[in-house]
C-alpha cells in the first residue's frame, strides 16, 4: 500500500506518533516521576502510552537512554567563573621538556594559589577501552573519587564528570574550605562549563548551578589548566593513586 499511495498505514502513524510525543516529554525536568513507571497500567483490555511505547521501542531496538535537550540560560543570571588555560604567556607544551612543563606548572599553582589559602583539587579523565568507556578521577586533601561512565562515553565526557564530582563535594563540605582551584589538564572541559553560551549541556548547567550556590556563600571557586603527562600528580601520593585507576 505504501509503495502504490506512499500514504503509512493508519496505525503505523499512530505509534510514529506515540513515540515522539514519549521522547519528548521524557526530556522535561518534570518526567523522571513517571516516565521509567512501565509496570503500572489501569487498562484491562489494551497496553497503556508508556507501555505501548516500550514495546515499539523494543521492536525496533531503540536505545532507551536519554539524552536532556540543552537547557537555556538567562542572561541575567550569568555570572563570570574565574579560569585560566594557560600557565604563562605563549606557553606550548610540545616546545618544553616534561620536566621543565612540570615546574612551570607548580610555580604557577603555588604562586597564584597558595597551598595554605586554597585547597587544590585535582580532576581528571580518561578513556583507554571504548567498551569501557571513559573514566573520572578526583582527589584533594578532602577527598578521593574515581567513577566509571560506562560504555560509548569519551575523554572529554570523563573529564567533564570528575568537574562535576568535585564541584558537588564541595557543597558537601563547606565549612573546610573558602577557596578552591579546579586543577584539570582539559582545556575543552575549562571551557564549556566557563564560556558555555546560552544552551549548555546538562552536565555543564549543573556545574555551573552548583558553582553559583557556592559563590551565593561567599566561596571562591577557580579553574587552572594544567600540562598533562609531565608528572605534576606525583608530587601528590593520594591524587596518584586515584588518578592511576584511570590507566
């Protein structure tokens, strides 16, 4: 019928239709009450929506992860986040030793955030399997974390997500801390959540919410760009170790 009138069947439209109304209210903030509730249905003679569009969505082997439309900004209640990508003006990592990035690095970290008035976080992550996926490494003088994002996910994702862990602990611990440098070898990471634009991402909003809860009780929160692979974790036996289950 299709091939004579290129007209769908009545029915086929119908569930084409079902599930694209199911997609995209499963991305409002307000769905997460009901939308996974897939055993509950009152009806006696027919599949109710949710579980009608499970057994489409199975059908056709539709992936049931989610992923959140970008939220919107409002421009007045964007406030600046204090960041840096570099550790000296005109520096290239691929033009200096290992070493000498290293001491560059910890000149800067020390000189612009004093050990005894910030408290230095470090983030990292990594991707070595893609069936893996992506993992996130986080430890300071307050805490230590290392989370596996599971497969299809990427470097930046991990790196991301371990900005995320830390920025949360922080609200956690409040009253240890005044300052705090997000140390983190990820430019893009940096970036996204300090210059995220009008439609972040999920993952960046909410960073950048939880940054401004900690800016709403006077906390000072940074972000310092670090050369990667020159060894600056070693100096820090607890960030080491949580960092070498990224490898």
């Amino acid at each position: 019928m299709y091939a004579l009138t290129n007209t769908k069947p009545i029915m086929k439209t119908l569930e084409e239709q079902a599930l694209i109304q199911f997609e995209k209210i499963a991305r409002l903030p307000t769905s997460k009450s009901w939308i996974h509730n897939e055993k509950s249905n009152t009806l006696k003679t027919q599949s109710g929506f949710i579980q009608k569009v499970a057994e489409i969505k199975n059908s056709f082997n539709i992936p049931s992860k989610i992923e959140h439309l970008n939220l919107v900004i409002n421009p007045t209640e964007s406030f600046e986040i204090d960041h840096s990508l570099t550790i000296e003006d005109n520096f290239r990592k691929q033009d200096v030793a290992p070493s000498v990035a290293k001491v560059k690095a910890l000149e800067v970290i020390n000189t612009k955030y004093p050990l005894d008035q910030w408290l230095h976080i470090f983030t990292d992550g990594s991707m070595q399997n893609p069936d893996d996926g992506a993992g996130a490494g986080i430890s300071c003088d307050l805490f230590s974390f290392y989370k596996g994002l599971g497969p299809c996910t990427t470097n930046f994702d991990g790196e991301v997500e371990a900005i995320k862990i830390a920025v949360q602990q922080l609200l956690y611990r409040t009253n240890l801390f005044s300052r705090a440098v997000i140390l983190s070898d990820s430019k893009a990471a940096i970036q996204s959540i300090a210059n995220m634009g009008d439609s972040p991402t999920k993952e960046t909003y909410d960073i950048y919410q939880m940054i401004k809860q900690l800016k709403s009780l006077n906390k000072q929160i940074a972000f310092q760009w670090i050369p990667a692979h020159c060894g600056i974790h070693e100096n820090h036996p607890p960030v080491h170790s949580a960092l070498n289950k990224l490898s």
